[in-house]
C-alpha cells in the first residue's frame, strides 16, 4: 500500500531549500548522549552502533531536520535503561551532514568506514548523496524519511512510510515513475465539503512543479483549482489573499515552508479571508505553532495536517504515552514534533527487528524482518507499513491517513482513527 502523504510535501519543501544549498559542510562529530552511557546494559555486552545522519546546519536552518534523529535518541535511551538488546547497548553514533551531498558522503564513509555501524536509523537529510554508498555496502537504513527519490531507488534502504516500487538502483521507482493517491484531497471533500482549492507556490521550479502534482490531484477529485504564485525573493501574500477571497477559495493547499505558510495567514487575516482549512504537512505538525502564526490566530485555528503515523498529542494510545513519558523524563520535551514520534517509531522498528535475530544479530536477519509481508505499526505509532516490489505502477489503492487540526488551548487535535480514514483513490503517476 503506497500513501500519497508518506511525505510528498516534504519534499517540496526540501526541494526548494535545495536552491538556497551553498554551503559544503563537514561531517560532525559523535554527541555525547547520556542515553549511552547509563546503566542497565551487562557490561560485557558489546555495544551495538547504529548511525544518524541529520542536516542539522542545513540552509534551510537549525531544527528543521532534527525532529526524527531526537525521537531516535529518546528510543535508545530508553531502551538502554531497560537493559538495551540481549544485554548489549545501542551506541548511536550521529553526523550532521550539513545539507550539502559533500557533506553527506563525508557522514556516510566515516559511519560505515571508521565507526562501523551496524545500520542507519532515522536519515534525515536534504541531500542523500551517500546513498549508493550505503546500498553497495548493504548496510540497512531504516525509518529515515523521504526528502528526494533515494529510498525508491536504492536496496537496503526502508523508508518510514514503506514503498511498493522496484529499488534495483537504476532511475527511482517504476523507470523513473512514482505515484501519489488523492487520499488527502478526498478526506476534505468528503469531510469539510471543500470544493475550491487554491495551491499556493513560490516562482521557484521544484515549488512550482510540486504545485502542479498537487493540482492535478485536486482536479482528479473534482475540485475547482486556484493557482497562486508568488515571487520567491520578495512574495505579495497580500495580492495572493486577495484573489482568494474574489475566487471563493474554501480550502489552502501550499507548496512554501513554514515562514510562507506564517506570512500568507497574516495576509489572509489581515484581508478577512476565511477558509474551512489551510493544510499543512507532517513537517509543521509541531507544538511551535503559537510561535509560528503568533500574528494570525484566527488562520491559526483553521490549520489542518495530514500524515501517516498517529498524533503525538493522543496521549490516550499507550504507544503515544510511552513516547511522551520518556521525553519528559528525558528532558527532551520543551518543543515536541511529529518527526520526533516517527524516528521513534523508527528506533523501535530496528530494534524489533533485532530481538526476531534471537541473538544471533546479523544485517540479513534483520532486513528479513523488516522485508516480511505482515505490515509493521511500532505498536500503533504507523500506518501499516510494508515493502514489496510491485511489477506495474498501481492505479488505485486503498490508503489511510492521519489527520489532525490545531486548536489554541488543545493542541493538535485529531480527527477520527487514521486506521478508519481510508479510501480507494487513484494513483497519479509523476516523475521526481
């Protein structure tokens, strides 16, 4: 099963930071994480060492790619306190590749030549240069999220989201084609009753073309579509408001980061726009939106988000308060994120792959479990995940979607049970 939101609007976003990429950075260096050094583990059980590589300096500015390294982090000091795996500690070894392919080459040699890591876990980068590296050398890269086609091209490497693309190595997918459902554009027709979209993009060409992908699926479900562009350098939000409110728009779909997003709700508020939902993605599903849209709180309150793993506020499901307990034990707690609870979800799916080895703890055990047909959920956090190799892009498919909305004094406030929120919907083919 294949979902259109894995991490599409991600992609977009990196995409256009990916313009801005000047800088060469370096490798980093190992951080000291406490989590590595508590008791709990035997002492003579050899550490296990798994690799993170995050573009923690990237351009596109401190924290945005660090949320699924930290819940990695968080996982693994939890589980070290435990008394880690079969007595061994997991030692997490992590690299900031600064968001440039140089530097992620230079992460990824270090991390499988000179500290011989066992696997990656939770990638998060704005370049996945290495990534032929880390397929060659058969090295299993779990849970890192998709920014660019790499984990639809290359063996060994497992996407957070699952993926039923061929990954021979050649060009990305289906020789080159990927598809995308219209899941999360059925949710709001069907929900909110939403029928006029605009898709607002920066006049940069990865935004304009994700813009496009976006369109095309709005219109494949009956939407009437507003196109807004705005200049990248210098945006009008204003002009962009304003043709909004004289096209009857009801619903906002973006293709810009997060300062966009904050500076088109002011225009919107400041013109008496009101829509039924200004969608936003995983990437922004975070606890720093009073920040964020701190001059706008009336188009605060119609942001919506859709994902694929559950709500980091559903403190009700024992999944989410495992996760939220070992944070603020941890410390770790004063702005939480999606991405956090799926590096998460992505320590625990390695680790659970690790127990299956009964240990006898091998790369290929370890990848026959990630590879087996029973979808994974990390105990309720994903969306079934599975890997399989179809031979043909699908057409259709049933996919199911996370969905919340923000509401001041709540949070993050999620809209039915995202294993119910599921459709048959087409899958548009698209080239990345």
């Amino acid at each position: 099963m294949r979902r259109h939101c894995r991490a599409a609007e991600v992609l977009l976003l990196t995409a256009v930071l990916t313009a801005l990429a000047t800088a060469v950075a370096g490798c980093g260096t190992r951080l000291p994480e406490r989590a590595f050094e508590r008791p709990g583990a035997t002492a003579d059980g050899a550490p296990i060492r798994i690799g993170v590589i995050a573009s923690v300096t990237s351009p596109a500015g401190g924290g945005v790619f660090t949320g699924p390294g930290e819940g990695a982090a968080a996982y693994f000091e939890a589980l070290n306190a435990e008394g880690g795996l079969d007595g061994r500690p997991v030692e997490a070894v992590f690299c900031d590749d600064g968001g440039s392919g140089v530097g992620n080459n230079e992460c990824v040699t270090r991390l499988i030549d000179e500290e011989k890591v066992f696997a990656l876990v939770a990638t998060t980068v704005l370049n996945y240069a290495g990534a032929p590296r880390v397929s060659a050398a058969g090295v299993p890269d779990i849970g890192g999220q998709p920014i660019g086609p790499a984990y639809d091209t290359y063996p060994h490497l497992y996407e957070i989201y699952g993926s039923s693309a061929p990954r021979d190595g050649g060009r990305p997918g289906w020789d080159g084609v990927l598809v995308g459902g219209t899941e999360v554009y059925r949710y709001f027709k069907r929900e909110q009753g939403a029928r006029t979209a605009a898709v607002v993009s920066y006049n940069q060409a990865a935004s304009a073309a994700f813009a496009r992908l976006v369109a095309e699926g709005l219109r494949a479900e009956g939407y009437r579509v507003v196109p807004e562009q705005v200049d990248f350098t210098l945006p009008n939000f204003r002009a962009v408001a304003a043709d909004m409110r004289n096209q009857g728009v009801d619903i906002v779909f973006d293709a810009m980061d997060t300062h966009g997003n904050a500076r088109l709700c002011e225009a919107m508020e400041d013109l008496g726009v009101e829509v039924t939902a200004k969608v936003t993605n995983v990437q922004n599903w975070n606890s720093s939106v009073p920040a964020d849209y701190r001059d706008a709180p009336g188009c605060r309150n119609t942001l919506w988000v859709t994902g694929s793993s559950r709500n980091y506020e559903d403190v009700g499901h024992e999944a989410v308060k495992e996760f939220r307990d070992a944070m603020a034990e941890q410390g770790r707690d004063e702005k939480l994120s999606q991405w956090q609870l799926e590096g998460w979800a992505a320590a625990m799916w390695f680790a659970d792959a690790a127990r299956s080895c009964d240990g006898e703890l091998t790369r290929s055990c370890v990848e026959e479990f990630i590879n087996r047909p029973e979808p994974y959920t990390a105990n309720g956090l994903l969306l079934p995940v599975v890997f399989e190799e179809l031979p043909e892009p699908p057409t259709a498919s049933r996919t199911c979607l996370s969905v919340a909305r923000w509401q001041d004094g709540e949070g993050w406030v999620s809209q039915g049970e995202m294993t119910e929120n599921c459709f048959t919907v087409p899958q548009l083919p698209y080239r990345p």
